[in-house]
C-alpha cells in the first residue's frame, strides 16, 4: 500500500475532510457555509478557460493545503493577538 501514490493521496485527503468536518462541527459554524467553502477550490478550474497552461496552474494552486494553513495560522494568530488584548 506504501508504495502507491494514488491511495496514500485518497487516505491523505479523507482524514484532512475528516479533521475539517471535527473541527468545524466543534465550532458550531454555519453549514451551508461550509459547503460553499467546501466548493471553492473549484474555481480555479476557471483558468482554463483562458488556456490550459493557466487552467492547470490555477488548479493546482486552489488544491494544494498550503494556502489553507497559511490562512488558517494567521487567523489563529491575529485571533490570539486579539483575545490577549481584551483581556
């Protein structure tokens, strides 16, 4: 099993969707916004429209986890900032 790409992403992918469905579930967020995020790394499939050299590097950009726990940090660190300010 180690020594395929294909089912180490698939398992990759089904426990990063587990542990954001766990955390957002505990944050009590609204769902149907969840949802609409859950969609938004489509839209880098609009690239292609303008030609598939783009479209592919646009895909690849929206489907990667690097933007989502840069994101992700910097609002837990401004969140941090913040709350220690008020208290």
């Amino acid at each position: 099993m180690l020594t395929r790409p294909r089912i180490l992403l698939h398992l990759e992918g089904a426990v990063a969707f587990a542990v954001a469905l766990a955390l957002y579930w505990r944050s009590d967020g609204n769902w149907l916004l969840f949802v609409m995020l859950l969609l938004a790394p489509d839209v880098g499939m609009l690239g292609y429209l303008r030609d598939t050299c783009l479209g592919a590097a646009t895909y690849n950009v929206f489907h990667t986890y690097a933007a989502a726990v840069g994101l992700a940090s910097q609002v837990s660190w401004l969140a941090g900032r913040f709350c220690n300010g008020l208290a």
